[in-house]
C-alpha cells in the first residue's frame, strides 16, 4: 500500500500494487469535469475513486462508484473515507447497472482493443482497466445513454487516435461531443489523449480547450474563453 495526493485537490489516494493506479489520462478527465451542486454522478470502472474525488471537489449531490471487483471497491471505499466523503459504491457491470440513471456519468474506460490473448495481463483487474473485452466503445455509449436523465452529460478520456470512431459510435446512441480537450506528451508531439464531454444534442459548435501538455500539468487546468 502506499498514499499519494491526488494531482490538482488536497485529497488523499491509497493505491495497493497489483491494482490499477491513476495515470496521467486519469488527470486529465479529473481536472476537465465540470459538476453542478445539484449533479448526481455515475462513474463508470471507478477502480480505486480517483475521478469520483475529482467530482467530490465540485459538491455534487450524489457519487455514485461501480466496478468489477470487491478488492477494488474495498479500496475506493477506504479512499472515500479518508477524505470524509460518501459514496454509493455498487460490484457490477455497466451492462447490468440498472439502480437509477444520473445527470453525469464519467469514465476512464480500457484503451486497448484485445487482438492478441498473449498481450492481456493475467491479473484480471488490469486486464479489466486495459483491454476492451470487458466494455468496448458499443457498449459504453449504449448504456451511458441509458443511464443519463434528461439533458445529462457523458464525460469520458481516451487516445486521440480514436476520437472518429468515438464521434461515430456515440452518434448511434443520440450523443455528440460538445467539448474536448486534447492533451499532448510535449510541445511539437503528436496527441495523445483527449477529454470529452457528451450530451444529446444534434447542434451546436464543439467547444475546443486550450492543450494540455503532459510535461506541464498546470495546461490541465487552462480553460477556453468560450467556456
């Protein structure tokens, strides 16, 4: 076990080896959500609480945390009561998730599409944080859109490379990104990462932020004028 602070709060993180650990992706969402007081926030894969601290830093009305695992639930839980903040944390797969629906729904979901078994971690927890198997893109759109109420928000961090791909899927779903942010390792990289935010809405501009650069995480938190 070991206790790092959490990148942009003054909140407190138990991270256990063998578990998946925040990353700098994880930041970047963290510091690009936007929560209302009246929100109540769904965070999908919530892993060890990291985003659902990020939302807590908002005051919303409710957090909500599921997951795969008891372990990792265990130590979210651990997390939350370090920094005196309540939670709703449910063992569950998005696919089954049917409690109530949420104003605001975020996630770190895995990256990786699973081409070669060889490749997949054999702990099942990094395995589940990595490797699309366990909730491909079809699958997080659809039942982000089932889950949202009314004119709630989806917000979401993943490659840059596939941001087409996402736009696409989530147009099936009636969601379109209404803001991003994307992040780059360094001045003169190509991007890494991008931050979004979907809603149902078939108009308007998406509103592009200012860049975030990897080796100078103050740009995590530069907002655009149009904001």
């Amino acid at each position: 076990m070991k206790t790092d602070y959490l990148a942009g709060t003054e909140y407190r993180m138990i991270q256990k080896e063998g578990l998946y650990h925040f990353s700098s992706d994880t930041e970047l969402l963290g510091r690009f959500l936007q929560v209302k007081h009246s929100d109540t926030v769904l965070d999908i894969g919530c892993s060890s609480g990291a985003l659902m601290l990020y939302a807590a830093k908002w005051g919303p009305g409710e957090i909500w945390g599921i997951d795969l695992f008891e372990e990792v639930l265990e130590i979210a839980q651990n997390n939350m009561k370090l920094n005196g903040i309540e939670a709703q944390l449910r063992k569950s797969r998005l696919q089954d998730f049917r409690e109530r629906q949420f104003s605001l729904i975020v996630c770190n979901p895995p990256y990786f599409k699973t081409v070669n078994p060889d490749l997949v971690s054999k702990n099942p927890v990094i395995a589940a944080a990595r490797h699309e198997a366990y909730l491909c893109p079809e699958d997080l759109f659809a039942n982000a859109a089932r889950l949202l109420a009314g004119n709630g928000r989806f917000m979401m961090v993943h490659r840059a490379s596939r941001i087409p791909e996402l736009f696409e899927t989530a147009a099936g779903y009636g969601l379109r990104c209404v803001r991003m942010k994307v992040a780059y390792e360094k001045e003169g990289r190509g991007a890494k990462s991008a931050a979004m935010e979907f809603r149902r809405t078939s108009s308007g501009e998406l509103k592009i932020e200012p860049p975030a650069y990897m080796d100078r995480r103050e740009t995590f938190d530069e907002r655009g004028n149009s904001l």
